[in-house]
C-alpha cells in the first residue's frame, strides 16, 4: 500500500511537471487495475501525444512485466502516440526511455539506473 | 455522493462501450477536482481522439459550467482533439454532441432533451 501511495504521489509530480512546462497531462483512473490496456498518464502538446509507464523504486534496477510493455506498444500503434517509460531512482529526477531500449531477459524486462542514466532522457529532454 | 457514484458509474459504462467498439478510452483521475483542465474521459481510434464531459441526469435539461466549456475549447485547441458532451438522460441511451451547439443566455449553458434528439449524435454516429 505504502509502494502504491508512493507510486500515486510520484505520477501527481510528473503530471504537474507537465503542466508547469506548458503541455497538458493527466493521470488515468484505474491504470493498473482496470482490464483494459492502460497507460499511468496520458500528456501531449500540439500533435505530440505521449504514454507513459511510470515506476519509483529504491533499487538500483527496474523491472517491467511483459504485460506492461506489450500494452504500451499496443495502444502506441493503436492511437498513433509515443510510449514512454518513466523512472525515478533515489535521489534522482525522473528519466525517461522508449521500452526498445529494455534489456530482456528469459524472466523479465529491465533496465538499471546506470543504464538509464546513460542511454535515456530528462524531462525537458523528453519535451524537445 | 450519490450523484457522484451515478456520475462514475456513467463513464465507466461509456468506457466499456468504446472498448467494445474497438477504440480505446480511458477515465481521466480526479476531473472535476485537479486543479488543471481535464475532461472526463478521453478516447481515440487511429488518429482520430476526443475528450469527453459526462453528464447523467433524471432532469429534462443539462445545464452546463462556464468553466467546463472553457476547459473543453481550450483543450481542443491545444492538442488538437475534439470536444464533446455526453448526456445521458432517463431511460435514454447516451447521445453526444458538441458545445458549440449548446444554449447561451445570460445564466447558463444548456440543452434541451429534446434539442439533443435532434441535433445530437447515438453512440454509433460518434464513432463515424
């Protein structure tokens, strides 16, 4: 329950980061539990529309279910928009990579803070 | 709290609808209290993408907030989606239709159950 409130609070500061940087953002009712495919926040400006995934851990790696992924790429070429995975480490801003980037594994999708770090983006360098 | 519940109860049934319709929608969380512009249910197929008011009512005409319509054309504009209302009257189906259609006079804004028979769109003539 502490993980979910945590995960709550951390996409209510993206949404408002959005906001703040003059797209829109919302967070959508439900993501999670609902049986439809869902993103954590839908966010856009002009023709560019985005779907993110967003997780906060206190490790050093992030693991995806394949669930999570395959519906990210689904509605991605469904409704024509980017998918996004968003991720705040400890003591870190939130970053952001396209789920292709994910190490894959037999049991899982992954990708480590220093990888991440290296290969993905901050937010003002997602909004160029 | 009732009306509320009622209110909730209506987007998830439209929801269902368009999944059933093979689009994808989703509840936007806390429309109506979040501090930003938001509808109350976003939807897409392919390119096209519409944002939503709901509206369930026992009355014989739906009123509507200033602020609400505002919220709608601004949104519009901004990331180019298209704005409608859905009202769903008693013992009706939902019928969809867009605020440029609706009322103005010095208090409100407003359609008639009977106006939206005539001038709105079913369900299946939204998807169109």
């Amino acid at each position: 329950m502490k993980q979910k409130i945590k995960g709550v609070n951390g996409e209510r500061e993206l949404v408002h980061l959005f906001w703040q940087n003059n797209w829109t953002a919302w967070r959508i009712a439900g993501s999670g539990s609902i049986k439809y495919p869902s993103p954590d926040i839908v966010a856009g400006k002009g023709l560019r529309k985005i779907i993110i995934e967003c997780k906060t851990t206190n490790s050093e790696i992030q693991y995806f279910s394949q669930k999570e992924i395959d519906d990210l790429f689904f509605l991605s070429e469904k409704i024509h928009v980017e998918p996004w995975l968003a991720i705040k480490f400890s003591r870190q801003d939130w970053l952001f990579i396209q789920p292709n980037y994910l190490n894959i594994n037999s049991k899982s999708l992954c990708i480590s803070k220093k990888e991440i770090e290296i290969k993905g983006k901050t937010f003002q360098q997602l909004l160029i």
